[in-house]
C-alpha cells in the first residue's frame, strides 16, 4: 500500500495503528513497520470510527 487513503485501510490495521501509540511506539516507527507515510498513520489515530470512510459529494451535472 503506497500511503493510500484511510479509506482503504482494512480494519485490522486500523485496530492495530490505534494500539501501537499505547505501548510506546512512534508514529514513525508504525509507519515504517505497516509501509504507510507518517500522514496515515496520524490520521487513523485521530480519526473517530464513524469517519474511517471516503465520502463523495454529488457534482452537479454540467449546463
């Protein structure tokens, strides 16, 4: 996975992101280790459960 959208986490790894800051290890460190960019691995730990997906919003048709 090439520092792709949170999106396209599977739950695992999210769960797994989530547990990694508890017991004491660097962003950067998880990020190295699950091959995502620093920017993901924040993101997965911020983000609340609800938020984890990709939400279009509906263009309008062209005039």
């Amino acid at each position: 996975m090439s520092g792709g959208e949170i999106g396209m986490l599977v739950l695992e790894r999210v769960l797994r992101i989530r547990r990694e800051p508890a017991s004491g290890k660097a962003i950067k460190a998880i990020a190295r280790d699950l091959h995502l960019s620093r920017k993901v691995v924040r993101k997965a730990i911020r983000a609340p459960e609800a938020d984890m997906g990709y939400r279009r919003e509906v263009q309008p048709l062209p005039k």
